[in-house]
C-alpha cells in the first residue's frame, strides 16, 4: 500500500474515534501502554468490551510501538491476530505491548489488554516496514516526554451510542457497507487499520446472527490495500459451522475504488444456537 501521501498536521480532527474513546497512550512507558475508558456503548450484550473497540484500542498502541522499534523508518500494517480472553474487572482498557521481532522487512509485537489485572484479549500484529519518511508519525510520539501520558481528548469517553453505529457500519443484505469519512480515518486519509478490524468482525457476526447476539472470539485482519474512496464493503462467508463455532471468511472491497481488494479476514464465532446444516461447509 502507498504511504508517500503526506499526512495532515491536525491529525486527528476535532470530530475523531480516537477523541470520542476516551483513548491515551504512553508511548514511552516501559512496556508501551495505552487505554480507553469503558462505557455501555463499546461492550456486547454480557457487558464485556466488544471485539470492535479492542481492536482499534490494539492497533493504536501496536502502531506507536512498531514506529518506535522502526528506528526512523515508515510501517504499515501486514497482519493482525486477536483472541478475546474474558471480560476483566472494572475500569479502563489497559494494552501492553512488547516487541517479538524487529527485522529489516518486518516489526512484529504482541500486545495484552487487561482490564483491573485481569485478561481480557491477546493480540500478534505484524508491520511492514517502508522506505518512506514519516515524520508525522514520528514526531507524533517523540513530542511525548518520557512516560508522559498523551490523551486524545481531555472530555473522556463521548460515544452516547452503540461504537458501530457511531463508526457507521451498516448491515445489507448479506453484507455490510461503510463510508470513507475522517471521522475512522488514519492520518493517510484511508480507514484507520483498527476500523478495518472492526467492521470485517462486525460483518462476520451479522452474517451468523443478523442482529443477533453473536460475538467474534478470534479475529485475523490481513491488510492487502488502504481504503481510500468508499465505499467499503465487506463481504462474509460462513465456511464452517461444527462444534457450537462458526467460521467466517470476509473479503474488504473498496467500491470507489472499483472493488478493489484492500483486507481478508477470518473470525470464529460461537454460536448463539445451532444453524440449519450444522457441519456443513457453506458454498454462498
């Protein structure tokens, strides 16, 4: 994917995801940490943080750590790995990060999220590394003192509805549809890698459950292309259903960009009830 657009200054805009999550990080804390405060809107039916929010909570700390073990080069999302753990106690989100690799091609980390000490997901992202500059990003985290903690917004959490609908995601049919609007955006201008976890999830669940109350367990994003025009859609497939699980394929398309393929994901989801042609492999 291209990163030599350079990035806006104002990054993010007033009107943002990041700001309305009550999200902060501590870029140089040891290990990297950043959270965000948890409200009713970010958490399923159970009252456990939802899949969508931890995703996006996952890639902001993972990027700033990746971009620190860079060492002054550019990064871009390759792969993300995310395995829900529990619902913790109460209290903010808090992530972890450590770096697992930082090679010449390559920067892969892991990063636990934990709510009162108590586990809540266990992410493995993996980035490429570029030879392009990018000073925003960097200078974006070494503006930080050490161990300084940056917040997004100084008003806390504002999300007054469901996280998905405030992102925008919107269920069709047979697949879910999202617009291109600086509200998700990264500071490239596509939809921020985070956000792409999260409506791919959120695609695979509708397809098992419609509106149900069917929730991703394990989610893994392979970032292919950046989604720059919009709209995004993503298309899922059941391809299995054994054992009280589903497993779900979702291909990423930008529209306006004449379909072309910008993510694929896998989800496995625990079945609410069982589906007719439980064992089957599904050929829609």
């Amino acid at each position: 994917m291209s990163a030599r657009r350079r990035p806006p200054g104002d990054y993010p805009p007033t009107e943002h995801l990041l700001r309305d999550l009550g999200l902060w990080t501590e870029a140089f804390a040891d290990p990297p940490r950043a959270g965000l405060e948890v409200v009713p809107a970010l958490c399923d039916g159970a009252g456990a943080l939802a899949m969508g929010p931890l995703a996006v909570l996952v890639d902001v700390l993972a990027g700033g750590s990746a971009l620190a073990a860079a060492e002054g080069g550019w990064i871009a999302t390759s792969d993300l790995q995310l395995s829900l753990l529990g619902s913790g106690g109460p209290g903010d989100a808090v992530a972890e990060s450590r770096v697992l690799r930082a090679g010449r091609s390559s920067v892969v980390l892991e990063v636990s999220v934990a709510r009162a000490g108590a586990p809540v997901a266990l992410a493995t992202v993996a980035f490429a590394r570029l030879a392009t500059e990018g000073a925003f990003q960097r200078g974006a985290i070494a503006a930080a003192p050490a161990g300084a903690r940056h917040r997004f917004s100084d008003t806390g959490a504002q999300l007054d509805e469901p996280f998905e609908r405030a992102l925008g995601f919107e269920w069709q049919r047979d697949r879910a549809v999202l617009p291109v609007r600086a509200y998700v955006g990264n500071s490239l201008g596509a939809i921020q890698g985070g956000v792409v976890a999260a409506f791919c999830a959120f695609a695979a669940e509708r397809a098992v459950a419609g509106t149900g109350a069917a929730r991703a367990s394990d989610l893994g994003v392979h970032f292919l292309a950046l989604g720059r025009q919009g709209p995004m859609e993503a298309r899922p497939r059941i391809v299995r259903q054994r054992g009280g699980n589903a497993t779900v394929r979702v291909e990423l398309v930008d529209r306006g960009a004449g379909d072309r393929l910008c993510a694929v994901a896998t989800a496995q989801i625990p079945l609410p009830a069982p589906l007719p042609g439980e064992g089957a492999t599904s050929a829609r």
